[in-house]
C-alpha cells in the first residue's frame, strides 16, 4: 500500500518574537523559553535532537536530554565508546534542536563539543538513580548484543558486585560533553508560514550578533 504524506495545515497563532524585546544574551533568552516551558507543562522539555556527523560528512541524530547549561555551554552525558561519543570525538562539532510543539517554537544550537571535566562527569553520576548508574556500567552502548537477556545478566552481575549504592563508581568511560555554541536560533510560529526567525551568531571578537532570517 502507497503511503502518501498528509496535507494538513497547521496555523501557528500564539507568539511572536522581536528584535526589541528579544534578550541579548541568547543564553538568557534560552533560559526564558525553557522556564516557558516547564511552566507550560511541556512533556520533557529537556529532550533534544543531538546531531553529529563523521569525518566525511556522514550524520546521525538521536534524542538526548539537556543536563545543564549556562554561560559556557549546553551539557549532556553519554557513554564516550557510543555511536555519537565515537563521532564526537572524531569530529568535535554538533547541533542540537528542541522542538517544544505546544508553544510553536523551536530552537537551534550549533558549536564546538568538549568534554566535561571528570569532577563535572562525577558530580552528576552521583545524582543519577542507583539502577541508571549501574545500567551505565552493564550497556556496551550501541555495539551489538545477542538478545535483552544478555544485557540483563550483565545488569544482574553489575549489581551484585556493587551492594552498595553510594559506592558504584563512574565508568571512565562515561562523562559529558558541552557544546559551546557559536550559532543559537529562536523560531517563532507565525501565521501564514512567515515565521519568527532570529538567529544569534559569534562575531570576529567573540560578542554576539543578532540577525532576523527569513522563514
């Protein structure tokens, strides 16, 4: 059976954004929006496109979540021997994207990547539920396993080598990295598909430059 996409139209009616009264500092703006968010009742407003790319140029993308971010970047933490830890590390720049539907906007980040420090990696490990730290021991992420009951009994072993919950160590291979961005992008829903587009980018002496684009 032919699959054909929908024709449906959406009209996005709630917003707008503007050069007057946007924040300068798109942290701070992203900081408003997220706090929009979360008070909006957004389902996991925290979830982000992370998207990566290898040295020739091939992508991939995967849903991440947001763990911090202020002046110095936006962090998320991952096994450093997965897919997007590999191509990371091979080819440290990335974008992420959150798309937040029920407010009509979304937002685009691009940069750098760098590690976190390992105090940073550890600090957080440590806030993580017992269970989630010792699935980060147990998971050879995203290398092929034979079935689930594999990876449970690595999960069982793990556990009962590690009683106690305050002393399951960090995997070393287990830690964050912090897109530093060069390029944040507000989008605003507006009616009749022109949309609010403004686009920050680092200039030449590091200050940030504010652009309309057109939708």
């Amino acid at each position: 059976m032919e699959h054909r996409s929908t024709h449906a139209r959406k009209e996005y009616e709630q917003g707008s954004l503007d050069e007057a009264t946007v924040d300068r500092d798109p942290i701070r703006q992203f900081s408003a929006w997220y706090d929009a968010a979360v008070a909006a009742g957004v389902p996991e407003p925290e979830a982000m496109t992370l998207s990566t790319a290898t040295l020739d140029g091939r992508p991939s993308a995967r849903i991440v979540l947001l763990r911090g971010f202020d002046a110095r970047g936006f962090c998320f933490f991952t096994n450093y021997d997965s897919h997007k830890g590999r191509e990371l590390t091979a080819n440290p720049h990335a974008a992420v994207t959150f798309h937040w539907a029920d407010l009509e906007r979304q937002i685009r980040i691009e940069g750098r990547v760098e590690r976190t420090t390992a105090a940073e990696s550890d600090e957080y490990f440590r806030s993580r539920p017992s269970t989630s730290r010792i699935g980060a021991w147990s998971s050879p992420q995203s290398r092929v396993v034979p079935d689930r009951a594999a990876l449970e009994t690595l999960f069982a072993r793990f556990r009962e080598e590690h009683p106690d919950d305050a002393a399951i160590p960090r995997p070393q291979n287990w830690g964050g990295f912090r897109l530093v961005p060069d390029r944040i992008e507000f989008w605003q829903g507006r009616p009749s598909r022109l949309h609010d587009r403004l686009c920050f980018r680092r200039g030449p002496g590091g200050d940030w430059i504010l652009e309309r684009l057109a939708p």
